[in-house]
C-alpha cells in the first residue's frame, strides 16, 4: 500500500485546472487516459498534450468543470482508486450536470502512468478487487 500515491493524487485534484495545467509535472511522457467507459467511440488518450486537446474541444470544451474527490482507496504499491463528484454546465444550454463517479490513478516512480475513468463505482469496486 502507498499512502504517497494516495497524497500524489491530492495534489492532482488540488489544481483546480488537474493533469492539463502544471499538475502535469506529476504524469509521465506516456501517460494514458482511459474515458472508454463514457465514450466508447473514443479511444485512449496518450500524453498530456492529447488530454488537454480533448479537453478543449471534446464534449465539454470550454464549459466549467469542478471535480471533487469524495473517498480513495489505496489499492496497492500503485493503484489508487477516487470517488469522484464531477460537476459541469454546458456551455451553450447553461444545463447543469452532476456525475458520482470513480477514477483509478496507476502511479510508478511517483508519476501518473493510467488513469482510468469508471461510470459506475460499483463496477469501479469490483475492477479493483474490492467486491465480489
């Protein structure tokens, strides 16, 4: 277990602008970002610069985003598992949006390597372990 990677990924969420601002120190060249679980039709993201242009023209581009850390479970020497509360509104409807979600962080040398967006906590839970 690795209460520093739990601390890593405080930090993370610390910046309110995350892994596409200067957070991105703590993720590696070759870091991936896994969003299949929400859209299917898009692959994994690989590299910081691919995230922050998926987040500046994807689905929420340009709208307010707020993602707040609610539990993490420290899966084991790498994994850290977030409950997360991601709130946004659309940009051109105004319509607010909440998701309970859950998001796994694989950390190795102190960087982000994965991380893994899960729609469902539940399926989260069992992905890692956690529930039978």
């Amino acid at each position: 277990m690795s209460q520093e990677n739990v601390e890593i990924v405080r930090e993370l969420y610390a910046d309110p602008r995350g892994l596409i601002s200067t957070a991105s120190q703590r993720a590696a060249p070759e870091v991936e970002f896994d969003f299949t679980d929400l859209y299917p039709d898009k692959p994994v993201l690989k590299g910081v610069e691919e995230m922050r242009r998926f987040r500046e023209t994807g689905p929420w581009s340009g709208s307010p985003i707020h993602m707040e850390p609610e539990r993490f479970f420290d899966l084991d020497d790498e994994r850290v598992l977030a409950f997360v509360r991601v709130s946004a509104t659309g940009r051109d409807s105004g319509v607010e949006v909440e998701l309970k979600s859950a998001i796994e962080f694989t950390i190795r040398d102190g960087l982000l390597v994965h991380f893994k967006v899960y729609r469902d906590r539940a399926e989260a839970l069992e992905a890692a372990g956690l529930r039978e």
